[in-house]
C-alpha cells in the first residue's frame, strides 16, 4: 500500500514537472531532428551536384 502511494506521488511530480519531456513532445523533438538530418544531407547533395556541374 505504501509503495502504491509513493508510485502515484512520483507519478504526479513527474506529470507537473515542466522539465519532462511527453511521450508527444518527444516524437515531435525526434522528427524534428530527422527532418533536421534529412536538411543537412540534401544541402551537402546539392553542394556536391553544384561543384560537379560547375566542373
């Protein structure tokens, strides 16, 4: 019973804890950070078409 309690407090600091990262959040952090990658590389393509085009 005591472990039930402290569980659901623990529960509950975590819900109201600004600093913790959602399940939802989360995805859209990680997305982010794919379509971030997915930028990156299309920009390196583009750079590495331009030089052998202007070769």
């Amino acid at each position: 019973m005591i472990a039930k309690k402290v569980a659901e407090e623990t529960l509950a600091t975590i819900r109201n804890n600004k600093n913790i990262i959602a399940e939802e959040e989360g995805k859209k952090i990680s997305d982010m950070e794919e379509f971030i990658k997915l930028v990156d590389q299309r920009k390196k393509d583009i750079e590495v078409l331009s030089d052998t085009y202007e070769k």
